[in-house]
C-alpha cells in the first residue's frame, strides 16, 4: 500500500528524528547569551554553527550577516516555479542568561531528555523552534519529490533577541531587498496548551516613557513652605490618579484614535478557548482580575490597549520622616498598543496630556524609549488559513486562535517589508521561557515539524497577490 502524503512527512521525521535531536543537542550546548558580553564569541559560533548546517540542510544560501551588535543568520531556498510566493522565517539563536545555582536540576547548557522532554537554555525559546525548519523542509521535499521548496525560503535568525534587538530595525532596513517576502512565519512564540493547538493572529505594540517633574530648585521645608507652593510628588500622585477613568479605560484624550475593535466573531473565537481565570490568577500572583469594563481578561491582555504606571517615586524615602516639599518626583510609564494605533500620535497624546494636568509651577521633561507597534493578520487572510490548516493537519485536531499580549520585533518585519506577519509556534506556558529548567515537549517539537511539512504545500498554491 503506498503511502499518503501526510503518512510520507510523519515516515520521514520518524527515520530521522534521532539525528535531529542529536544535531538540536549541540546548538543547545553553545551558550548564545547575548545580554554577557564575555559570551559573545558564543553567540558568533552559534550564528556560523547555524549557518552551516542551514547549507547541510541543502539551503544554496546560508549567511552570517554582521549587525551592530551580535550576528545574525541569512539562508534562502528558491522554489523552481519563478511565481511562487516568498516566505520569511524568523527566530532567534541567542538565549537568556542561565546557570546551574539558579536553581536548574541540571547544567543549562548540557541538554537532557526526561520523560519524554529536552532540558536546556534555548530549548523552547528560541532554538527549538527555528531549528524543526531544518527537518520540516526536508520532510516537506521527500514526501512531495521535489528538489526545492515550493515556496521561496528565506530564514532570518535574530542574534539579540533576548537583549531587545537594538540592531534588528537598521538590520531589516539595510537588508530589506535581499529579505522581501510576501508572507513572514514567526517562529518564537507558542500554543494555549498540548491539548488546544493555536495559531496567534497578533501582538500588541509598546510605547514608555518617563516623565521628570521639577518644583523647587532644591528640597525645601515643609513647615515654612507646604501648602504655599506646588509640590511634584503631589503633582506625580494627582498625574497617575488621571491615567484611568472610573470604568478603568484610559483617560487620555486621543489615546483610542484609530484602535481596530474586536468583531464578534474574534471575540466568541477568544471564548472557546478553555480559560480558567482562578487558575490564570494564581500564575498572575494576584488575587482579583481587573481592567477595562466591557472586556473579558482575554480581551484585556490581547486586544485592548492599555497604560500602567512602572514606576513613580520622589522625595524622602528613608527611614523615619523628613518634613519637606521634595524638588522634583518621577512617573514611569508603558503603553501597550493594539491595531490602528500609532506610536507617534500615541506620543504626542500624552505629552499634551501630561503638559494640561501639571499645575503651574511644576517643570516637566518626557522621554519616550523606541516604539514597537503592533500587529494584526485578518483571521480571513489566505496565508493565516494556510497556517491553520497545516497545523490542523499535523495536529489531527481543529485550531483555535489567540493573540500575544506582548511585544517583539515582529511589527517590525511587517511595517519594513510590508509583509503580513503569521506566527507558527508549538511552545506551550509550562516550558518556563526565561526560567530554570526551561524544556519542550518531544512530541510537540515533532509536530512543528511536520507541520512545517505540511506549510510550504500549502502556501505555495497561494499566489503573490495575499497581500
């Protein structure tokens, strides 16, 4: 009996999953931690490592490209059909810092295999999930005969992550003809659960900034001054109170502009997903769930944009008291942004908010850090549905979504390239990112493979005009 083409994908990655695990263990055993500068040599071996096994893989092009900082990896496939679309990959190689006394059960960067799960620094995030490309495209051309890929395949793999990618934006910038792309899979991200496969539909974007405020020129005495001039650590208090409205919605004018709202469907999509909120808040270690009116906590975190005050603080903070009227205070604060919204008019928002609830007498300077914004890819959108269904395959189950309430660089890739950006990750939350004893799941890992298989057919029917 001959075999079927999803039959043919799952022969081939079970003849060669021990040789994909061995070669996982190696990379994992490089200590890519880009945030050490004494481990940067490492982070550039794990970008030659990377790129060498790319062009055993058989990609025609596999690059180091050289950034400001750590280096960055570059590998491209062509298809044999000129028309067919481009696809970008992109991951990172560098990993969190890790070490044995942080309360790892063993070395971090010696990888082992209990039950049926890989224990190492980059296991899940991010290592693991760009390196089941490799196996994936080589199951996607024995299973279907051919000799390239049926898409055009470009893989480009982050080197500082982990660090907050201050070269990523100038890198796609600089690169941005040799990276275009008609769709871009984003592979370091991850599933609501072993048991729910999900395909992420977006990620939120952030702004922050601090906001200095200046009274009198040096700390004065409250007895002889208070009540008789403004104080900044009251202004700062009265600043932060009128961040939200009585309904917790942010009260800056302008702030909403241009916010894309959850339809019906995304928002009936978001309440299948089996989500237990006690549960939820034990993870938060908090006691209540708070937020917006109107929104459930799912919508809150993932497609609502919001502000919180990081930070605020001036005057005395010793022991004991200090009877003064303080020179100056500070608030910090961060916004994450949702679809429609723009950083820059985000920005301007907030400085005229800030310059119309300050009280003469009370000076004040704002600096932003760089802006990420968002990202949304319409649940209808050809190439998501292609995602969804290679999942769906692999899987053997339907596919659920959800969005990222955090923020990356992957806003990035789709306001430079103008590429609708797609997330194809099968990390699950108890895989501890950032934590000891980070691991993946084996069989998860097997079947971001063979969904990989399963992508590249799939995206190739779809012709340049998705976007």
């Amino acid at each position: 009996m001959s075999e079927t083409p999803d039959s043919a994908v799952r022969t081939y990655i079970d003849h060669h999953r021990a040789a994909f695990l061995d070669d996982l263990a190696e990379w994992l055993r490089i200590p890519s931690v880009s945030a050490q500068p004494e481990h940067a040599a490492d982070v550039r071996r794990s970008a030659e490592w990377l790129a060498a096994k790319l062009a055993e893989t058989g990609f025609p092009t596999a690059e180091v490209w050289p950034t400001g900082g750590a280096p960055a990896v570059f590998a491209e496939w062509p298809a044999d059909d000129p028309q067919a679309p481009t696809v970008l990959v992109y991951g990172h190689h560098d990993v969190q810092p890790a070490a044995r006394e942080d309360g790892w059960d063993s070395d971090p960067f010696e990888p082992v295999i209990r039950e049926g799960r890989v224990y190492a620094r980059g296991a899940a995030d991010d290592k693991g999930q760009v390196f089941f490309h490799t196996l994936g495209v080589r199951a996607h051309l024995a299973a279907t005969g051919r000799t390239a890929p049926a898409v055009h395949l470009k893989l480009l793999i982050e080197g500082e992550e982990e660090s907050g990618s201050p070269n990523f934006r100038t890198l796609i910038e600089q690169r941005a003809d040799r990276l275009a792309a008609d769709v871009v899979i984003v592979s370091d991200t991850g599933m609501w659960s072993a048991d729910t496969p999900t395909v992420c539909t977006g990620m939120r974007g952030l702004a922050d900034c601090e906001i200095v405020l200046h009274g009198p020129e040096q700390d004065i005495h409250s007895g002889s001054f208070g009540g008789a001039v403004p104080n900044p650590a009251t202004a700062a208090a009265r600043l932060v109170a009128a961040l939200h409205d009585e309904h917790a919605r942010v009260a800056i004018p302008g702030f909403y502009d241009g916010v894309t709202e959850l339809t019906d469907r995304e928002r009936a999509l978001f309440a299948e997903l089996p989500f237990d909120e006690e549960q939820w808040l034990r993870t938060a270690k908090s006691t209540a769930a708070h937020g917006e009116a109107g929104h459930t906590t799912l919508e809150r975190i993932w497609a609502r944009p919001t502000a919180e005050v990081n930070g605020i603080g001036g005057g005395y903070q010793g022991p004991g008291s200090k009877t003064i009227i303080p020179s100056s205070a500070m608030v910090k604060l961060s916004f994450r942004l949702v679809a429609g919204q723009d950083p820059d008019h985000v920005e301007g928002a907030v400085r005229a908010w800030a310059a119309d609830k300050l009280p003469a007498g009370i000076r004040h300077e704002i600096t932003f850090g760089a802006a990420t914004r968002p990202c949304l890819t319409p649940l209808d959108h050809p190439a998501l549905q292609s995602v969804v269904r290679a999942m769906g395959r692999a899987f053997q189950q339907p596919v659920r979504f959800t969005r990222e309430g955090g923020s990356g660089p992957a806003a990035d890739l789709q306001e430079v390239l103008g590429a609708p950006v797609l997330f194809l990750g099968i990390s699950v939350p108890s895989d501890g990112w950032h934590a000891p004893n980070e691991k993946v799941e084996l069989d998860l890992l097997l079947k971001g493979v063979e969904t990989a298989a399963y992508l590249w057919s799939d995206l190739g029917e779809i012709r340049r005009d998705v976007d």
